[in-house]
C-alpha cells in the first residue's frame, strides 16, 4: 500500500513499514508520534525536480523513517518541525549510506551558523557533511574528542568546564586567561551512562554536582543569578 499527504492520492510518499508506530518525547516537554515509511531518498539538489538528475540518482538509497501525525511543544513553535537522529545506530542516515556504499567513511560533520532573519520557507543554518569533514568551513583549527562508545550516543569524557566571560566563536580559546575554571567533580560527571553529545536537543544538561560550582562563577562573570 502505498501512502500520500493528505488530499494528494497520486503522490505517494513512500511504503508503510509493517503498520509500525512509534513516538518519543523529551525532557523540555515536546513529543511527537509518527508511523514508519520507507522510500529511496537522496541528499542535495534545489528542489523535487533533482531527483531527476543522474548523478542524485545514483547516490539514492533505501531509508525507513517517520511521517508524523501529532507533534507538540518546540516542535510547533520553532521553526524546523522535525528531528533526524544521527547517534551511532544502523538506522540513521550516515550509517544506512554508508552501509548501503554511498559513502566511504561514517565520519559526518555539523557546521552551524546564525542568521539574523526567519523565515517559514526556511533559512541557512548551515551545513551537514557526510562521509567526512570539509575544512573549508573551518574559520579555525578544529578541535577533537574521542568517542567512547562502540553504538549509541556519542559518548565522551569530560576532564575540565570551563566559561570564557568574552564569549567567543571557536571553541578553541585564544589564551588560558580568557577562560575561567569551574571545579568540577569529574568522576561524578561521567558517571552512569558518561557525557553525550546530542546535535538533536535543544539544552545543554550539567551533573548536578555541577549546580553550585556554575551557579557561583556564571554569577561572577554575568552579575545575574
């Protein structure tokens, strides 16, 4: 059976998976639910029309993914009204590329940028590369961590947090003085399940241990609780 946007019978939009459903939520409260299609997708091009193109079809491959029927909280007041997973498992988009011989690395990288305008026909808000890291994006040396873990969330240790009082750009701080240290239980920071890296959440989420200590010098760097 083939499935299509409501009010568009001969445009179908990929094949129902099984009648699988499945939903998620998250902490700041926004969820959404969603029935999983699967469909041969490509990455790029200007438009619809692309998918034309030659060389778009040979880089298309077979991906499953949700349609969504309800969604609530950011989901419905921000700007993007969707969400694409790309932790460590087979079913995300980097790895299905690569499994499927798209790609020849599972490397991915995420540039961010700001714009000073919104739109709802969507702004640029920077770049996902995928297969491997294009440094002419780069507008300093890019700084690394190990991933820890084999499968799931990109996982990483934590020795040091620190806050930079003049901000900054780079995550790479000029000098030692511009930066101010927070003492941190670093054992109890990475306990449990360690500290991941989520391009899909919109918080960052600090150890508790941490609420004093941050408290204390965001204060003294800011003047404000």
């Amino acid at each position: 059976e083939k499935l299509a946007p409501s009010g568009e019978d001969e445009s179908s939009v990929g094949e129902e998976v099984s009648g699988c459903v499945f939903q998620q939520a998250y902490t700041e409260g926004s969820s959404w639910r969603a029935f999983q299609v699967q469909d041969r997708v490509f990455c790029g091009g200007k438009d619809v029309f692309s998918a034309a193109d030659p060389i778009a079809q040979r880089y298309s491959f077979d991906f499953t993914f949700g349609c969504q029927t309800f969604s609530s909280g950011l989901f419905v007041s921000q700007l993007a009204d969707g969400i694409m997973g790309l932790s460590q498992h087979d079913a995300t988009l980097p790895r299905v590329m690569y499994n499927q011989g798209k790609l020849n690395s599972r490397m991915f990288g995420l540039c961010f940028r700001t714009e000073m305008v919104v739109s709802k026909k969507g702004i640029s808000a920077g770049v996902l590369t995928l297969g491997g890291i294009d440094t002419r994006l780069d507008s300093s040396p890019m700084v690394f961590a190990k991933n820890l873990a084999r499968s799931g969330w990109f996982t990483v240790y934590v020795k040091k947090v620190y806050l930079r009082p003049d901000g900054g750009q780079s995550a790479r701080s000029d000098s030692i003085d511009d930066v101010m240290e927070i003492p941190a239980d670093i054992y109890a920071m990475n306990s449990g399940k360690g500290v991941i890296i989520d391009s899909g959440t919109t918080d960052t989420y600090l150890h508790k241990s941490l609420s004093k200590p941050f408290n204390d010098a965001w204060k003294s760097v800011t003047g404000k609780p």
